[in-house]
C-alpha cells in the first residue's frame, strides 16, 4: 500500500491546559487516510469530531502527537509554509458556505487564485470551467444574496476546488441543504472522488450522507471506537449498517 496522504499519530488536543477545568477533546488518535479514500466522520455531539477535523486540516494544532498531510509534518513548518501548503494541498466545505456577500461568486471562487497571483487569464479560464462542471456559470456574476442555498452551495465547491487540491475537508456540508440540494451536493462530491481520486473526509451526522462515503469513523469521548469498510456492501446495506451503529449508540444514553 502506498504511503498515506494523510496520518496521525498519537493525536492528543488538550483545551485550559493545567487549569481545573481542563479538558481533553482528543486522546492519542492514530489514523490514516489514503488517496482517493471518501471517509465520512461521525459521533455523537462533544465527542471530538470537529476538533478532530481542524487538527487535521491545519486550522488548529494539536497539544501532542503529529499530523501528516502528503508526507509532510505540519509542526515542522513556519506560518507562511503552512499557508501556502493549505491553499494548494487542502480545499475547505463549510455548512455556512463561508461566501463574502460583498463579492460575486466569480470573485468569490477566484479569490484563492488571486492570492496565489495566478495570471489574470488564466483565473478566468479556470474559474469558468470550473463553474460550468458545476452549472453555475450563468450566474457567476450574481452575489451570494441573490442565490439559492444550492448556488451558494455550488460556488463553495468551485473556491475548494480550484487550486486542485489533493483533499477536500468538509464540515456538515449538507447542514444548510434541503434533501434535494443535498442529494446533488453528495453526487458531485462523490463523482470527484471517484473520477479524479480526490480525497474526501466529511463530518456529518446524517447516516444518508455517510453513505456516500468508502470508510465511516465513529469518534466518542475523543477516540476512534468504531471504522467501518463499505467494501462490497452495497449503499442501501451500508446505509443500514452506520443506521445500526448510531442507534446503538443513543441507546447508550436513554435510561
């Protein structure tokens, strides 16, 4: 097997260190993700998921333990290194679209070009072609304010995307979504992964959208208690599957 795109060893994230009322949201999580995986990230509210998820995408570091994206430690970079490996290595999905309402969507899906000084030719040529893998080339010159949630949803997809990341992090992508809009959403992801061996890692609590996805990861208490392989199964029995695995576990809370 090839080297993972993605590890983390020992991953350890302590909040109100030596403090009464310390915390500790992940402990010593070893985990691996290979290219082109789809690994969707699941458990209960508190369990550590989200902490999880910015651990490994360099928007927080961890107290103790390594993270490495494509090879590379992140601890051992400096601030401008890790910037610049974030805007080409990792593309971001947010629940809230995270769009400047202030800009069109083509301003919106260009900025992490502009920033990168890509030739202003060259910006317009990839931004257009991504936007019309997307349908949403007619509408590049509206602002968010103008769009559906879907639009929105879509431009989001596009700015991620652009810099031809090696993985895509997202965060309850579907969360603001109606059930068509999310459909939509999951089949494009799902066609990136498989057609251009993107790798997906997703949080969500829906076990649907964890159907999309090749390996589930359960996190409770801040540790990896369950992973699942879809291998063979098809989405409908692995739908049932993570369906099993969360109702056993709010089993666990009722009295």
């Amino acid at each position: 097997m090839s080297n993972p795109i993605l590890e983390t060893r020992g991953l350890t994230k302590v909040y109100n260190m030596e403090q009464e009322n310390e915390f500790e949201a992940l402990r010593g999580i070893d985990f691996k993700a290979e290219e082109g995986e789809f690994i969707c990230v699941m458990g209960p509210s508190g369990s550590g998921k989200t902490t999880f998820i910015n651990n490994i995408s360099t928007l927080d570091f961890p107290t103790r333990g390594k993270v490495f994206i494509d090879g590379a430690e992140i601890r051992s970079m400096t601030d401008n290194e890790i910037g610049r490996f974030r805007s080409r290595t990792l593309g971001f999905v947010f629940q809230e679209f995270n769009l400047l309402n202030t800009h069109t969507l083509y301003e919106n899906i260009a900025m992490p070009l502009a920033l990168a000084r890509t030739k202003k030719a060259e910006v317009d040529e990839r931004v257009r072609a991504m936007a019309g893998q997307m349908d949403i080339e007619g509408i590049l010159n509206k602002y968010p304010g103008e769009c559906s949630g879907g639009q929105r949803q879509r431009a989001a997809i596009c700015r991620a995307l652009i810099m031809r990341p090696k993985i895509i992090i997202a965060d309850e992508p579907t969360g603001n979504l109606d059930r068509a809009n999310s459909s939509e959403f999951l089949a494009m992801i799902d066609r990136l992964n498989k057609e251009q061996r993107v790798t997906v890692i997703m949080v969500t609590h829906d076990p649907l959208t964890a159907s999309y996805s090749s390996r589930l990861v359960y996190i409770k208490d801040g540790v990896i208690e369950t992973s699942i392989e879809r291998n063979q199964m098809s989405q409908k029995e692995y739908f049932e599957k993570i369906t099993e695995i969360n109702a056993s576990e709010s089993r666990g809370f009722l009295r």
